[in-house]
C-alpha cells in the first residue's frame, strides 16, 4: 500500500522576524501580522487611476495583495485580505480611492485577493519566492485567480456578457500586471538573498 509523502514546507519572509516570547505574545505578532498586511492592501488601493469607460481603476492593491500572501504564507494571508474585504464592505474606506461596501462592480476582484493570497502563499511555502523564474510563475497564478472571481462578477454585476466584462476589466490591465511581476520578481528573491547574507 502507497503512503502519502507530505509536500515539505518552507518558510516565508514573516516567519523570518523576531518572534515573540510567551503565547500571548505570539497570538499579538500574528494579529500584527494579519493587520498589516490588510492595511498595506487598504493604503495601496488608494494609489488609485480611473480607466475610461470601466469601472475598475487600476490600484496598488492587486500587487499589494500578491505581496502579502507570498510574504505571510497561506493562512495569514488568507486571514489577512479576509480581513480587508470584511472590513471593507462594513464600511472601512479603504477600498479603491477610499470607497467602501459590498454594492460594487469590482468588489469580485477584492474578494479574488483573498483566494490570490492564499495560493501565493501557499507556493511561497514551496520555495516559489526564492528565484526570479518561480517568482514570476507565483505572481502570474495570482493574477490569475483574481481574475477568475473578479471579471465574472464583474459581468453578473454589470449584465453583460463575459466576453465584455473582460474587454472592460481584464485587457487593459495585463500590462500594468506584468510590469508589477517584475517589480516583485526582482524583489522577493533579492530580500531572500539579503535575509541569507544577514
């Protein structure tokens, strides 16, 4: 009878900084952690661009989110963009350009962030933010799954078909996209080397 081999797990950047001493210690690093990386999502999206003719601006909370769940790995990046879309849409104003709520057309790409951060994360536990090449494959899957929930909530939401949904709110962005995967496939392995030196 086969076993099943687990898949070895890495650490992340977060795991990397001071922990503290006592449980309770340890539960307040990791609501730090968690709150963080939720504000850094909130005060990116407020780099906010209109695009013409759509109603979803281009924002640093794609990247940030990326960020986040390749920094913190899966469960506190999923608990930490969970936190920003929750918050959110009770009411905190930082979403896009300081908006709030649930009634929105591109709210399906905040709720994408979380389902982003987790799988980042979890490939960041795999090693996947250690090398430029596997960087760049994280960040595109991330992408990828927030638009996988963002333009077909953004089609139901606007009652048009999916194909227009994505000329409204995939296409022009893939640029900006790929120009914030660079960013981080120069960032994430060069922290990673300065970690090692260190």
């Amino acid at each position: 009878m086969a076993t099943a081999t687990a898949v070895p797990s890495t650490p992340v950047l977060a795991d990397l900084l001071p922990r503290a001493a006592g449980r309770l210690g340890s539960q307040a690093r990791e609501l730090a952690l968690v709150a963080g990386g939720a504000a850094l999502t909130g005060l990116a999206a407020q780099l906010s661009v209109n695009v013409p003719g759509s109603p979803v601006p281009v924002t640093g909370q794609t990247f940030a989110a990326l960020l986040v769940g390749t920094a913190l790995g899966t469960r506190r990046g999923i608990a930490s963009l969970g936190l920003y879309l929750l918050a959110g849409m009770a009411g905190l104003p930082w979403f896009a350009a300081g908006s709030s709520g649930w009634a929105m057309p591109s709210l399906g790409y905040v709720i994408g962030f979380v389902l982003a951060a987790g799988l980042t994360g979890a490939l960041a536990r795999r090693g996947a933010d250690r090398s430029p090449l596997r960087t760049a494959g994280a960040m595109v899957l991330g992408n990828l799954a927030i638009y996988a929930v963002g333009v077909p909530y953004l089609a139901v939401s606007l009652h048009v078909p999916l194909a227009r949904a994505a000329d409204l709110g995939l296409y022009p962005y893939l640029v900006g996209d790929g120009l914030k995967a660079l960013v981080a496939v120069g960032a994430l392995p060069l922290a990673w080397k300065l970690l090692r030196r260190g």
